[in-house]
C-alpha cells in the first residue's frame, strides 16, 4: 500500500534524506514532479533586471500575535490573526508562517550564509509566495538594526507580539523566480523573492531555541534547468 499522509517523516540526512524524499509517500512523489526546484544558486550576472515597478513585491506587515511550534525540522512563528500581507501582481498573500533554516538553503553569487529566513504567504486559492532573508549571526544582542526587536521570545506563555517587518533587511532589492516549497512535498509553483542584503541575526535571538534547532535543515541546491531569475533593483535608495 502507498502512503499518502501529512506525517511520513523525513530528515535531512540517510534513509529519510532529501535524495529519497520523493520515495516517501506518493504525495512526496507528486511535488517533486514538479521542474522549477528550490533552492538555488543566484547570481546577479545571471539575473534579468526588473524594470516595471508593477512587478515589484510589496509589503503591508503590521503588529501582531504570533505563537511558536517546533515541525518539520525547524521553529516555526505562526500568526493568529494573519494581518500582515504582500501584494504581486494584484494579488494579496496573507503572512501564514515565518520559520528558518541553517546554514541558508539559497546561495547567493557563490556565498551560503549562516542561516536562512522565510516567511510563508498564501493568497485565498492556496498558492504559495515565500519570502527569502539571508543572515549573518551577530555575536551580540543588537541595538539597532531590522532584527533587534526579535531578540527575545516568551518561552513560558508562547506568545510574542511583533511586526513582522523586523525580520526584513532594510534594502529591498531582491531577486526574483518561480520554484518550489524546499520541504516535502517539495511541491511548486512558487513565487520566490530572495533579498540581497544579508540581514544579522543575533545569537541571543538563535540561543533561545537553541535545543530545538536542528543544524543543517537546509535543502542542497537544486539545478536551475534554463529558468529566467529576475533581479529587482531597491528604488528607494
Ligand atoms: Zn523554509
């Protein structure tokens, strides 16, 4: 008999590893069919300028609660409400999930970074859009800077009230391409937009979780197999 069910569990390593994971179950199986994988490799030379600001991302987070749940290999931070959203193409994403990996999962002009951030949308058909931000992990508590606000977490009551915009860099250019989920059922497609600045996470913030974090819960990188990548240049600056 075929398994087909949420819970088949996969890792990041041997039996259970991201070269079987599509040997799993069947719905595994169906999400790796599709072409476009992530992550990948990006690189500016290689990247399409973006020049009509109507295909530009845009951002409309605000304050708001969020409870914290280990799955899947990481920590996720899970709205209540899903205030926050983005607009592409017209169409609102609501914030669904905010979860990391480490190191990153995408590269960027041949650099990996220590960890990875993503913040998961959906719009009201089910599609996915997730947001990439790339991080260095600052020694220190930050004082200033996008990530400071995140340094602590209520362990005891599992709820924290935050914007969502202090885990976006404050330059907003970014690349751009359609791929995957980068966990089973790996499946697509996806809008992807990946920031260029690399944002600093402080250990502080990292340490909380530190018993429950997985080290190495990044995907390897995928073949790009001919698909355009775009790059969108921060305007504001
Ligand atoms: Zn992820």
């Amino acid at each position: 008999m075929v398994k087909r069910n949420m819970d088949v569990p996969w890792s990041y390593s041997g039996a259970n590893g991201p070269e079987y994971w599509h040997t799993l179950c069947d719905w595994y199986a169906e999400g790796a069919t599709f072409r476009y994988q992530s992550p990948i490799h990006l690189r500016h030379d290689a990247a399409s300028q973006i020049v009509h600001s109507s295909e530009a991302i845009s951002f409309h987070y605000q304050t708001e609660r969020f409870t914290e749940k280990e799955f899947k290999n990481t920590i996720h931070f899970i709205p209540f409400e899903c205030d926050s959203y983005v607009t592409f193409n017209n169409v609102d994403y609501a914030l669904t999930d905010i979860h990391y990996h480490l190191p990153s999962e995408h590269w960027i002009d041949g650099q990996q970074q220590s960890v990875e951030i993503h913040l998961v949308h959906m719009d009201k058909e089910g599609n996915n859009l997730v947001v990439g931000v790339l991080c260095e992990i600052a020694p220190e508590i930050l004082a200033e800077g996008p990530l400071r606000q995140s340094a602590v977490w209520d362990l005891d009551r599992h709820l924290e009230v935050f914007d969502p915009s202090v885990f976006l860099p404050k330059t907003r250019s970014h690349f751009h391409y359609v791929g995957s989920l980068t966990t089973p059922p790996t499946k697509g497609p996806i809008n992807w937009f990946v920031f260029d600045e690399i944002a600093q996470l402080s250990r502080a913030f990292l340490s909380q979780f530190q018993e429950e974090i997985l080290q190495g819960n990044n995907r390897p990188l995928q073949e790009l197999r001919g698909r355009d990548v775009y790059y969108f240049p921060d305007r504001t600056e």
